[in-house]
C-alpha cells in the first residue's frame, strides 16, 4: 500500500506541573521512533507528574501518548486502520497499538450518531483518571461529525490544558 503524504500535522507536548500545565511543539521529523519521542517527554516532566503528547495528521487520525515519571509510554490511536497508510503513526505507534477497542460506549454518548468506521485501539483507558472514561474516549473517535482536532480539544479541555495545545495548531 502506498504511503500519502503529510498535509498536515500537530504534535504537541503538554506536561503537568502541580495545577499547571506546559506546553511545547514537537518535531516528530527529527525523531526516530517512540523511544526517542519518549525521552523527549521525560526531559519535560516534573517529578512523577504526567506528560502527554497529541499528534493528529490531516484530520484523518489521532494518537495520544502518556507517561508518567520513569514508565513506558502508553498509547491510544483513534484509528488503528491508519499505521498501515501513515509513516507516523506506523513509526510510532505500531509496536504499541496491538488491538482495537471492543467496548460499549456509555449512556451519556450512546444517543449520538455514530461513525462506525473508526477502529480506535490501544490504552483506551489511558486518560480515565482525568475523568475520560475508555468508553467515553471510544464513543468519541466514534461520533459521527468529529474531526480529530475536535476530539482533541474536548480531550484538552477535559485536561486543563486547552490553550497549551491551541497555540500550535
């Protein structure tokens, strides 16, 4: 299959700092593959606190990725169809994303119309201790009329750090 061509990017950090957050773009082009965009992330971290990275190509997919303190990054993709047609989400994410969520959406997001062709997959419950539940984060990959810039901000916006993110789009 051949590989499409960026049209457009974002990949931006954003580390917890007690209340606060920080942000700063990253360069995924000078990096070579989740290590190094792991080591990127802990030279940002504050003591055990966690940093996120989003990264959303041509408004086709997402991924966020996770670590707090010395563990491994964690790693969901709102859709796993893309590591076969996308350069970074395949050199990223491919050895972390093995499988795609099978899980129920929740009361609160079930009347929504759906897209049933996102495979999101990976750590679904990667931000439920910031109160976005693995079926919430599912339903919205999910709903119909979203873009991953959307689904991102709601993400940034549960978080606290919306304006960080913001700034490098």
């Amino acid at each position: 299959m051949e590989r499409e061509t960026t049209v457009s990017q974002l990949a931006a950090l954003v580390a917890k700092d007690g209340h606060r957050w920080h942000g700063a773009e990253i360069d995924l082009g000078e990096l070579r593959d989740i290590d190094d965009l792991a080591d990127a992330m802990r030279l940002a971290a504050r003591g055990d606190e966690p940093v996120f990275v989003f990264v959303e190509e041509d408004d086709e997919w997402f991924a966020v990725v996770r670590i707090d303190g010395g563990e491994e990054p964690r790693v969901f993709v709102s859709d796993v169809r893309m590591l076969a047609v996308s350069d970074i989400a395949e050199r990223f994410f491919a050895d972390l994303v093995v499988d795609t969520a099978e899980t129920e959406t929740d009361d609160a997001v079930a009347g929504a119309r759906m897209r049933a062709d996102a495979q999101p997959g990976g750590d679904t419950g990667i931000l439920a201790d910031f109160g976005i539940s693995a079926k919430q984060l599912v339903a919205m990959c999910r709903r119909e009329g979203q873009v991953p810039a959307d689904v991102i901000t709601e993400i940034a916006d549960q978080l606290g750090c919306v304006d960080e993110i913001e700034v490098y789009r």
